[in-house]
C-alpha cells in the first residue's frame, strides 16, 4: 500500500562455544524463535565442521518510515503469513 517499511534491530546476543580461524567455513542456521505483534526473534547456530561454535538471537520491530521517523506497526499480514516459527533448538 505505499508503506515504506524497516527492520531496525532492537536487541542481540551472541554465546561464543569454541573459537573459529581465518578463512574457516563456518555455517549458520536462522530460525524464527518468536513471532510477535510487532517484532520478530531470529535464533541463530553457528558451525564450523559439524561442531557448534556459537549461538545468538536478534530482536527486529517492524516499524514504518513516516516523516524520517520509525514508527512501530503491527507486522502486516502480507508478510507475517510467510513467517513460520520453529522451536529454538538448545543443547543445554
């Protein structure tokens, strides 16, 4: 409809496990932890030949451009019906 429309990260984390080199691979995978109102939890685990080496989640609110400002709105539903949420897979 026109909306100009951002993700501004409000809030991250990240628990270092085992450190990684220069130059190595290291894979990531996303997940939705949680879907609210009007933000969205990223959970992300990071590898590095098959061996977990980090973990960590970033908050984004959903906010509209209005007049250079941020102005927080619910998600809108042409977005936030293709966002599954997945259980944060902890190895606690």
């Amino acid at each position: 409809d026109g909306q100009r429309i951002t993700w501004p990260r409000v809030s991250a984390t990240c628990d270092f496990i085992k450190p990684v080199r220069f130059e190595d691979v290291v894979d990531v995978l996303l997940t939705v932890n949680r879907r609210g109102t009007k933000s969205l939890t990223f959970g992300f685990v990071f590898t590095h030949a098959g061996v977990e080496v980090a973990r960590g989640q970033v908050t984004a609110a959903c906010c509209r451009i209005e007049d250079h400002k941020l102005v927080a709105i619910v998600i809108p539903e042409f977005i936030g019906s293709k966002i599954e949420e997945h259980a944060a897979t902890k190895s606690d």
